[in-house]
C-alpha cells in the first residue's frame, strides 16, 4: 500500500535502531537491577513491579523511537509498526533476566502494541481490562502463566494517561471465572507514573487501564508493551517467538499484520489498513 513506503526509509533515517548501524545494541551490559527479593516481594503481593532505570543506557534510542512514534503517527500508520526496527525487540531482550525471575523459562507471545496517546485529541489508553481474563493467564497454584512488559517512551503522568491498576491482593475478581471487570475499593487504585527507562511489569491477570488524557498535559504519552508466557503451559496465542533471537523482517511484518487485525477493537483501523494487514500476514513484505 502507497502509505507504507514511508516504512522502507525507516533503517536509513532512525540508524540508531539497528543492529547494523548501531554496535551498541550489541551490548549484553545491563544496568544494577533493585533487590531481587523486594521486587519477588512487590510482585506476589500486587501482581506488579516497576523496575526504575531498568532501560538507562538506552536514552538515545528511547528517544529515537519516541521520534518515528510520532512520525508513524503523523502519517496515519498504526504505531504498532515500530516493531519492525531492531531496537524494538532488543528492549523487551534486555529484560529476559528479570522476566526468566518471574516465569522461568519463557516465549514471547505474538501480543504486542504501540501508543500515541495525544492530549490535544482527548485521546486515552485502552480501557479497564486483564490481558488474560479468568483463568487463562494462571496456573493451578494461581502463579502465572503470562506477563506483560510495558515500557514509556515519553515521560507517563496521571495527566498524559498513565497506566492505573488495582494490585492484586485489593482485587477480589483477580483469577475468577466469567466475570466481567474488578470489583473496586477506588482508594486502591494505583497511578504508575514512569519515565523513559522506566519498565513495568504486570501479571496479565491484573486489572489495569491507560488512563484518560488531560488538556492540561504538556506532552503526548508514548509507550510500548509485549506479552510474554511460561513454557510450562501451552501455546496461549501462537507462534510463539524466541526471546534471545531477533526475528527477520519478513517475519516482523507478518506478526505486525497480526497485531493490527487482532488489536483492532482498540485501535480502529481504516479499509486500507486492514487490507495492508492482510497482505502483511499473507506475504511478510511491505
């Protein structure tokens, strides 16, 4: 489709994420990580934990990505498509050691998205929900099955539309079947603020929010997120991807159609980007 030309430029204007153009995402150095036990801790209690820092060596890409997000969306292409550079998938690579802390050995799912969240729209994140519903993101012994990985890249604040979540352990629907939504004690719903860095990590099983956006806000909140699953249970949305490979481009493109398709209920597509997302998925080329 004529308005994807614009993504076959993206490796000659955003060279800072590329492998091949930049060494640095070579890199296995990783930042000094918070206490292991108090992050187990926050995370058995409240069903999340927000690692502070966690990306801190990658300023410069950050805001790169940050860049092409708004170019992506100045040009009516669904954000999702960042997802097609390098450094989209080494951010969520550089987060295998406390991902593996958490689940073990692990995938990551085809369940991935991109926002632009614009104030001057009167825009807000995807409404109240649990990326895995019921039971399907818990084992047995109520550990999880699948997590999610979301990661600012524009500061997020209570007035751009941070994420909110009612922790787990104030969440009397948490892992209980056919039941639609939480029931709420509103003084336990947490505003999680980040900045670019920033990582939060959230059981799927945890209710949550982007919230609403202010006119007031300064700036548009940016973000990503990827889902992730235990190798203990099966395939909960295949295919499945190897989380210490970088994927090819063809295969990037397929998985990105899939996202547009699948997401389609939050992110409204128009008739030419659902057909560019069929083609996508049926032939991995722009």
């Amino acid at each position: 489709m004529e308005y994807l030309n614009f993504l076959k430029t993206i490796k000659e204007e955003f060279p800072l994420l590329y492998l091949k153009t930049n060494e640095k995402l070579t890199s296995t150095n990783r930042p000094v990580r918070e206490n292991s036990l108090i992050r187990k801790k926050k995370f058995t209690t409240d069903g999340y934990f927000h690692e502070q820092s966690a990306l801190i060596q990658y300023q410069p890409e950050i805001k790169s990505l940050a860049i092409l997000v708004e170019r992506l969306n100045a040009l009516g292409i669904p954000p999702v498509f960042i997802f097609y550079t390098d450094f989209s998938w080494i951010v969520f690579q550089s987060m295998n050691d406390i991902l593996a802390e958490s689940l073990g050995n692990f995938m990551f799912l085809p369940e991935f998205w991109a926002w632009h969240v614009d104030p001057k729209e009167n825009q807000a994140g995807w409404a109240p929900h649990r990326d895995k519903a019921g039971r399907k993101g818990l084992f047995d012994d109520n550990s999880p099955k699948s997590l999610t990985c979301w990661v600012p890249l524009t500061e997020a604040n209570p007035l751009n539309g941070c994420i909110y979540v009612v922790p787990k352990q104030h969440d009397l629907k948490y892992g209980v079947e056919n039941v639609e939504g939480a029931e709420i004690d509103l003084p336990s719903i947490r505003a999680l603020p980040a900045k670019p860095g920033d990582v939060i990590i959230w059981d799927a099983t945890v209710f949550h929010w982007g919230a609403q956006s202010s006119e007031f806000a300064k700036k548009p909140r940016l973000s990503m997120a990827l889902e992730v699953q235990s190798n203990k249970a099966p395939p909960i949305n295949p295919p499945l991807i190897a989380p210490n490979e970088l994927i090819e481009d063809s295969v990037r493109l397929k998985l990105i159609g899939k996202q547009m398709l699948q997401y389609k209920h939050w992110h409204k597509l128009t008739d030419e980007q659902e057909q560019s997302a069929s083609h996508l998925i049926n032939y991995g080329t722009l």
